[in-house]
C-alpha cells in the first residue's frame, strides 16, 4: 500500500506545523505497513493550469504520475481564512484535467482510491475544509473513508507563535495520537489489509 501526501505549507523550507502533524500522521499510517511518501508542493515548480501537462519546466506531470500510482491521496493543509492553501488550490486545479476525463464518459485514472485530509490551523475551519476536499475527492472517484481526517486547530499554530517542533509533537501525541490512529486503521480496513 503506498499512500501520496501532498503537503500544502506555504514554506518551500523548514518546519511548518502541517509538516509536524503530517510526519505524526505518516508514523501511524507506517504502523499498518502504509508506505508513505510527503510531496511538499512549494518545493516545486507547479505552474498555473487545469491541464495534467502545461508544457516545459512544469514539475506537475511528474507529482500526478506518484498520485495516479499511489493507492491512498492525502491533502494536507494549513487553514488560511476559513479556506485550504494556495499550493494545495494549485494542485486541485491541476488535477481538473481527471474531471475532463470523467465527463468525456471515460473511467477516472483515481477511480477506487482512498482519500483524506490533515489540517491545521489556529482558529476554526477544519469542517469547512474538510467538506470541501471530500466533495472534490468523490466527484474525481476517490472514496473518503470513515475517521480519513486529522484536523488540530490550536493556539499554539498561530502564525506569530513559532512553537518548537518537539512542542507540536508533544501535543499532538497527548491530544491527537487516538484520531491519528483511527486515521491509519480506517485505511489499512477500507484498503483490505
């Protein structure tokens, strides 16, 4: 089982705390032999488009050959003003060419994989966002399983907090390591293993 994460910090370097909360996620879904690989969009050259191939220098063809491979997509996100990140918005435009695909009476390339989102932020929203993706999930063919969302929303995200990374996994462990658990077996269960 091999499960793409991509992550939607706006940091192209360093910790970022939907890093922090997508690496607690990873060591849960690793537990139930979920092979996992994080793909940090701001890292890469991902132009403006809805098309999967928008011509030289576009690093996208290659993120959605891992996505199309991969049995499990997961976003993760920061929440910025009730919405999901610009990186991860690019993203979800590029993979509208899949929608193209569906409504030409053809079978989605994602057809039968399973999805999910991790999220945070400082203040609420986690619904919202949530909704949101699992909405683009099911009209592309991806299926959203039972407990497929990680969101902490915390004061300690907050943009000016620069809480350490040892403090964000300290918290995470005592208040989320039962959801990110969930998380991982609702997968391996609705994946077959």
């Amino acid at each position: 089982m091999k499960a793409i994460i991509l992550l939607g910090t706006l940091k192209e370097k360093g910790t970022s705390n939907t890093q922090v909360l997508t690496e607690f996620a990873v060591s849960y879904l690793e537990k139930q032999d979920i092979e996992c690989e994080i793909i940090r969009l701001a890292e890469h050259n991902i132009v403006n488009g809805t098309y999967t191939d928008m011509g030289a220098g576009d690093d996208w063809p290659g993120i959605y050959e891992k996505v199309v491979a991969a049995d499990i997509l997961l976003f993760a996100t920061p929440i910025w003003w009730n919405s999901h990140s610009s990186e991860l918005q690019r993203a979800i435009e590029r993979l509208d060419e899949v929608y193209d695909i569906i409504n030409a009476g053809e079978d989605s390339p994602l057809d039968g994989k399973l999805g999910g989102v991790i999220i945070t932020g400082d203040s609420d929203g986690v619904e919202h966002v949530t909704g949101n993706i699992a909405n683009f999930f099911c009209s592309l063919g991806i299926t959203v399983p039972a407990y497929s969302s990680l969101g902490v929303i915390w004061e300690g995200h907050g943009k000016d907090k620069k809480t350490t990374k040892a403090n964000l996994l300290k918290y995470y462990k005592k208040e989320y390591a039962q959801d990110a658990e969930a998380m991982a077996e609702s997968f391996a269960k609705f994946a077959g293993k």
